[in-house]
C-alpha cells in the first residue's frame, strides 16, 4: 500500500506501522541494511547489476559476510529483490541511497554512482518520498542532491543524511547494536519517520544524533579519521616500542585504561585497509584542500600507513639476512582483517606486491579471500601447510582465528626457516621461540 508520507504519517502521529523501505545498492551496507530493516518493514533492494539480483533472489548471497545469509532468508518475506527501477520506487515512503562512493586518483571522492541512482529514482518517483544518503560522502552532498531533486522531479523529496558505521565482518551484529544512529537534516516535521525507521534500536535509548546534513556527513568522515588515527598512533608506537625494548602491549593496556583513550584500534599491525578507512581519510583531505583548509596531521595518518607495509618487510628482510630475493615466502592471511573476504587496499596485497619487487616467490592461504587480479603475485594454496611448506619464512598478515592455533611443531618441520613474522600478534611469541623460531612480531610482542 503507498504512503503518502508527510500527510499521512505526520498528521496521525502514533500510527506510523511497517514503512516502505527501498534500498539502492545491494553491496554490503545496502544489503546487510536490508536484510535488518526487513524485519519491520517492507524492503525493496535494487541494483543495477541483474546477475547479482537474480543470485539474491534465488536465496544466494553475493557477499561474505557472517549471519547475513541467515538475516537474509529470516526476513525474505518482506524483502524483495529486483533490479527495475521504477517498481523499486513505486511506493517506497523512504529510498536509501546506499551506492559505492569510490576514490578519484586525487583522493576526492566519485560521486558518478550515487547521482546516476539519485537521477534514476528522481525520474520514476511518481510521490513525495524522503531520500535517505546511507553512502559515504562529501560535506555538501545532501544539499546537491536536494538540488537535484528540486530540478529534476515535480514531487516534494526530503533529502537526510544518515550516515552507517557497520563494520565489514560484523556489520549483522553492529546494524542491530549501533553506538549510535546520526541524522541529519533539515526537515523537522520527517524526524518522527526516520526514528520510525529505526524504532527497535531507539526503544531501547540507544543515542540519536538530530543535526543538520552537513554535520551528519562531517561526523562519518571523523569518526573514520578518528579510528584511522589511532592505528597509525599504535603503529608508530608499537616501531617505537621495538627500537627501545618497551611492550607495545602493555603500553596498549596502560594508556587503554585510561578512558579519554580507551583500548579499542590501538592494536598495531600491518596497517588499516579495506574500502572505507583510506578512502575516507583521502576524501577528507579532499575536502578540506576543495577549501583551502591546510592541514598536518591527517595527512600524516596516511603516510604512516603506506610506510607500514614496509616496515614489516624490512623486519623480514632482516630476519632473512638482508634479502628476500629468490625467497619463498608464505603468506597466512590476505583480507585486510579477519571475518572477510574483502582484500581491497589490504595491506597483505601491499606486502606482497613490496616482496614479488624483490624477486621472492610467494603462497597464500586465507581461509576465505582468494588472490584477485589485483592481488595476484602469488600462488593461492588451500591451507597454511601447503603455504608453509619448505618456505623460507611465514608471515601472518590477518588475524584469523585459525592462525593462532598454527601448530608450530608442525610449522618448524614444514618451513625451510624457523621465521615467523607475526604482523597481528597472534601467535605466542614465548611459545614460538621455544619451538627455536626466530619470531618477530610488532612492538616487542617477541619479548
Ligand atoms: C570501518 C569502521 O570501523 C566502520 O565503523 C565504518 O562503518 C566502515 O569503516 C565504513 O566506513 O563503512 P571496516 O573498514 O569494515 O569498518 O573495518 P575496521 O574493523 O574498522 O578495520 C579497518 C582496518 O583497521 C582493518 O584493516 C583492520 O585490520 C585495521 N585495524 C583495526 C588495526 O590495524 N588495528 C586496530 O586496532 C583496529
């Protein structure tokens, strides 16, 4: 049944029930997006890419995600799945925009998706509808976008900023158990529609942030920078911790229980990866050189990362006696963190691009991510064995759950080397050097 949002639902306060819902973009924020949203409302995921929309109609998931499948066939009853427009829109009451917003070569932000969708709904939109922006995007966007509706479409369309915080791998988890829902607008009277949206989460006093749509989308861009920050903080102390003796671990714990602090993206590894924390931190540099705001420090989480990479393949170099060329070296871990088979900007792909430069040959094992064309300069293996057997080193680059129960007995007899290079501290570097391995982990984890 269609909504007439605003008249209906605003005049009747206390009777709003199931909305209709379309999600645009079924990548893993519209689709986890969806799948939640259909356990109180009517969802429509649209796509352009039919394939994709055939295999989630046919009960199949695109992505790798833990629980979705799950979330996905416990809700299918209000959730369908097509990748015609103008039925997607037909009687949505809210359309989220949840379309990639990739990088530009020069850090800004493509935007080329998230208009093309904003045009195709504009032009099938037969009602007033709210458009809620669930993509990452420049400040500004939401205005643009009202812009865009205002010229392109004869129907009242109120614009929000909503920005996600999913994290990939538990994005089912955190879509139930948000820290928080940020909304941003500057339509008072819709408020009570997008509170609707989310009334399970805001039942149970989980915070809602009302701002205006620039703040909503500035406050996505600092929370990423923020969390991106931080690794880079852990990074470089966890080097400093390494060339003094002091245990990154404990520095981690003594300064993480100080609450301004707290424990959490502190832990150092092989750098942050993924689609969003180096887009995001590049888009808001963008952002901030579109106006002319000069600025030090997060530039700097940037190089501290790039420089990451290479720090760990100079600890592998030195571990090898100066060299990994002609070296066989294996590779436990390609996603840019555990609970995915995302390898985009992993820092695995990083490394394996710094040693093939080298000349070392290179086998992968992930429990789940497989070597893309991207990431193709090594050989895939089906398990940390194979990936071991007779190499030079082993590198332990994601920090899946399956890596710390690595048997090292049975790593030492598979490994030409006795080297471990352990870039997640997941493995007991005193059990480790029992075993008579040369084990180098980050901030003095090899104590
Ligand atoms: C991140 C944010 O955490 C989400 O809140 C946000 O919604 C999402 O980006 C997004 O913008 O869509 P995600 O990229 O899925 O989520 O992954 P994170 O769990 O944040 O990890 C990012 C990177 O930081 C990974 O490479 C991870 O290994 C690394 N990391 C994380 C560390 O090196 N150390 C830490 O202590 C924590």
């Amino acid at each position: 049944m269609k909504h007439l949002i605003v008249v209906t639902l605003l005049c009747t306060p206390g009777a709003f029930s199931a909305l209709n819902v379309t999600v645009i973009g079924t990548g893993y924020v519209g689709l986890v997006t969806s799948a939640y949203l259909a356990e109180r409302h009517n969802v429509t995921a649209y796509d352009i890419d039919t394939a994709k929309i055939r295999s989630l109609q046919c009960g199949k998931s695109p992505l790798y995600e833990p629980g979705l499948d799950e979330l996905l066939t416990g809700n299918r009853v209000r959730l369908d799945f097509t990748s015609d427009c103008h039925r997607a829109v037909k009687n949505a009451d809210i359309i989220m925009l949840a379309v990639g917003t990739p990088s530009l070569p020069d850090g800004g932000t493509d935007l080329r998706a998230l208009e093309s969708a904003a045009l195709s709904v504009a032009q099938n939109l037969d009602h007033n509808a709210i458009i809620i922006i669930k993509s990452t995007v420049p400040v500004g966007t939401t205005r643009m976008l009202e812009k865009l509706f205002e010229e392109s479409c004869s129907h009242r369309v109120y614009v929000v900023s909503n920005p996600e915080f999913l994290r990939e791998g538990c994005s089912v988890y955190d879509v139930h158990n948000p820290d928080r829902i940020v909304i941003g607008t500057r339509s008072m009277e819709i408020k009570p529609i997008i509170e609707e949206l989310y009334r399970d989460i805001i039942d149970r006093n989980i915070p809602c942030v009302h701002t205006t749509p620039e703040s909503a989308e500035m406050i996505k861009y600092a929370a990423n920078a923020f969390l991106a920050m931080k690794i880079s903080f852990a990074n470089e102390l966890a080097r400093i911790c390494d060339a003094t003796g002091a245990s990154m671990r404990d520095v981690r714990c003594g300064i993480g229980l100080d609450h301004r602090i707290n424990p959490h993206f502190l832990m150092p590894g092989p750098g942050f990866g993924g689609s969003c924390f180096p887009k995001d931190v590049r888009g808001l540099i963008a952002i901030a050189r579109l106006h002319n705001v000069p600025l030090n420090l997060i530039p700097a989480i940037m190089t501290t990362n790039d420089t990451q990479q290479r720090y760990i393949c100079e600890q592998l170099r030195n571990a090898l006696n100066g060299s990994c060329a002609g070296k066989t070296i294996a590779i436990c871990g390609i996603a840019f963190k555990a609970n995915t088979d995302d390898t985009r900007e992993s820092p695995a792909v990083a490394i394996m691009e710094n040693l093939a430069q080298e000349g070392a040959l290179i086998r992968v094992y992930d429990p789940v991510a497989r070597l893309t064309k991207t990431s193709a300069h090594g050989t895939q293996c089906e398990s940390w064995q194979e990936a071991a057997s007779d190499a030079d080193a082993l590198m332990i680059l994601t920090e899946w759950p399956e890596f710390a129960n690595i048997s090292l007995a049975e790593a030492r007899a598979l490994l030409r080397n006795p080297i471990i290079i352990d870039a997640r501290g997941t493995i007991s570097s005193a059990l480790a050097k029992r075993e008579g391995f040369t084990y180098r982990g980050l901030g003095s984890m090899d104590e």
